[in-house]
C-alpha cells in the first residue's frame, strides 16, 4: 500500500485500567507497523467513531501524513495521550476512511485500512453491504482499498458475559479482509 489508514478503538477495552491510555500492547503494535512500511508511504489515523487523531488538512490526497520519523513520533506521543473514547465498533472509522482519504482520481494509490480493535456489537451483513458500495470491485474483481484487521484479544476469554462481541469483531474483519483484498 501506498497509503495506509488506522482506525483505532479507543474504547474502555482497549484502555490501560491503571492509567486510561491506550493499551501499551496496541501503541506497540502501531509503532511496528509504522516502521514496517516502506519509505513513500503516507499515514493516518482515525479513531473507531471516525475522528481524526491527529486532524486532517484536506480530504483525499492532501488529508494524508508522510511517513517521517517526525511523524511517527508524532504519532506514539499522540495515541500515548489520547483520551476521546470510542464504543466498541470500528465500522464508522472504517467509512470515513474511506470516505475521506481515498483520492479515486488517482490510479497510483493503493489504500489499505487497517483496524485495531476488539469488539463488534452489531450483525455484519449490513457493514458488508455498506463496504461493497463503498469500495465496489472492478471488472477483474480488484477493489481500490484493501480491508486488514488485527484483533486485540480483550473480550475473547469473557464471551458469554459480553456477548461474544470479540467473535463478532473476528467474524466482521475476517470477513471484510477476504472479500477486501485484505
């Protein structure tokens, strides 16, 4: 990808209950993935009610971060404050990054969204629904934006008492990553 935008749950799950953060484990997991991605690559963030952590100047092309080491510590410093919570679903994040980043008039990006997160609330075939009209395939069956999930196993070991919502979360990521390009 040449573009790659994490949508990050910030909910009470994925926050440290000793100090409120973001869990040390997740901010771990960005600051890795940042570092993985070759020089070129252009950043964003958006928290899973689809806020932008660290703000946008534009939409499409101009709303992106280039990939810096100022950037990226930029980015550790932010999420090892950042207090706005979320609930526990991804999918608004996920539509607004799609929304507002993909720049469809140019042919050289290749967007990937990639959640981080541990929860779904809700029945997923509507998000299906939702993404395909989003990112509809083209003739061969390619789609613009590729779909990627890591699931934070908070809620896996306590699914009778929460209502399975790690498994729904799994389900829905699997999902979107296989018919996503993911």
């Amino acid at each position: 990808a040449t573009h790659v935008a994490f949508v990050i749950d910030t909910s009470g799950s994925m926050r440290d209950v000793g100090n409120g953060g973001i869990w040390p484990i997740v901010r771990r997991t960005i600051r890795d993935l940042l570092a993985a991605q070759p020089a070129g690559t252009r950043f964003q963030l958006l928290d899973a009610d689809g806020r932008f952590i660290l703000g946008r100047t534009g939409m499409g092309a101009t709303a992106w971060l280039d990939n810096t080491p100022d950037t990226r510590e930029r980015i550790e410093r932010t999420l090892s404050r950042y207090n706005q919570d979320t609930v526990s679903n991804p999918v608004p994040g996920i539509y607004n990054a799609i929304r507002f980043l993909h720049a469809k008039d140019d042919p050289a990006m290749r967007m990937s969204v990639l959640v981080v997160g541990d929860e779904f609330t809700a029945t997923p075939e509507p998000v299906l629904l939702r993404l395909d009209e989003l990112n509809p395939a083209d003739a061969n069956g390619r789609r613009a934006i590729a779909i990627n999930a890591i699931g934070v196993p908070t809620t896996i070991r306590m699914q009778f008492s929460m209502g399975n919502t790690g498994i729904k979360f799994a389900a829905l990521m699997r999902s979107s990553a296989k018919q996503h390009g993911g």
